[in-house]
C-alpha cells in the first residue's frame, strides 16, 4: 500500500501530468505534491482548490440520490462512515484539467487527489481511472 510519495509519483507516470497533490480541504494544506504548481506556488493552489473542495464536498444537494440522510433515503441508526457526496471533480482551461478526486479514510476524510494534466497531452479517462485506484490503495497515517 503506498503512501503520499508513492501515490504523487505514481500520477506523475500518467500522460500529460504537470503536477498533483493531496490537498486537506479543511485546512487548505498541502499534504504533498510534485511536479509543477498551476500559478508556481503549491501552497496558494493548495488553498484555493481546497475552498472549491470544501464547497463541493459539504453541499448536500450534490449527494448521491438515496445517500443516508438525503431526501428520500431513511436515515441509519448507526452513521456511517463520513465521506464526501463526490467521487471526483473536473475543472477544464484552455490549455489544461484539474482532477479533484476525494480520499475516503478512515477518520473524517478530508483529503484529496489533485492531479494538473496537460490538456494536449493528457488522457482524462484514464487520468480518473488510475486517479480512483490511487485513491482507494492510499495509506494515510
């Protein structure tokens, strides 16, 4: 199971990658990341993707239909555990995609992939799918 280093190596072996990061939406710190920064600096990225994250991740209208404590969907008895109502998220420029994948854990989950892909370059299918394997093997700790 790899860790942060590994998993951001490993995105960085994708077609078109420019960067990526693994991102706490609640503090707006990098946890890691590598390559190049969009703007040339992690830590402003970091924050501004983290408040697009947190804003996406904590609206319930973007819930799966019949997820727990959804209209229409009964609420457990016992919660469960705490993850965002989103998979992942795409941002499109011009020139490149910003992948926003959510880390489920254990405790809260407040992490996410962020991974930069060249537009020309990249392959955005395959960049999600590698992105959900990294995400789900990821050990955070």
């Amino acid at each position: 199971m790899p860790g942060i280093d590994e998993s951001l190596l490993e995105a960085m072996r994708l077609p078109g990658a420019r960067g990526a990061s693994l991102v706490d939406w609640i503090s707006g710190l990098a946890l890691g990341a590598v390559g190049e920064a969009p703007g040339g600096d992690w830590e402003a990225t970091a924050a501004e993707t983290a408040e697009l994250a947190r804003y996406v991740a904590e609206s319930g209208s973007l819930a799966a239909v019949g997820a727990p404590g959804t209209a229409g969907a009964p609420r457990p008895a016992v919660a469960p555990e705490k993850e965002p109502p989103v998979e992942d998220m795409i941002a499109t420029t011009a020139d490149a995609y910003h992948l926003l994948r959510f880390v489920s854990t254990p405790f809260d989950s407040t992490v996410f992939l962020h991974l930069w892909l060249d537009r020309n370059d990249g392959n955005l299918a395959l960049a999600r799918i590698r992105l959900s394997e990294m995400a789900d093997r990821l050990v955070l700790g």
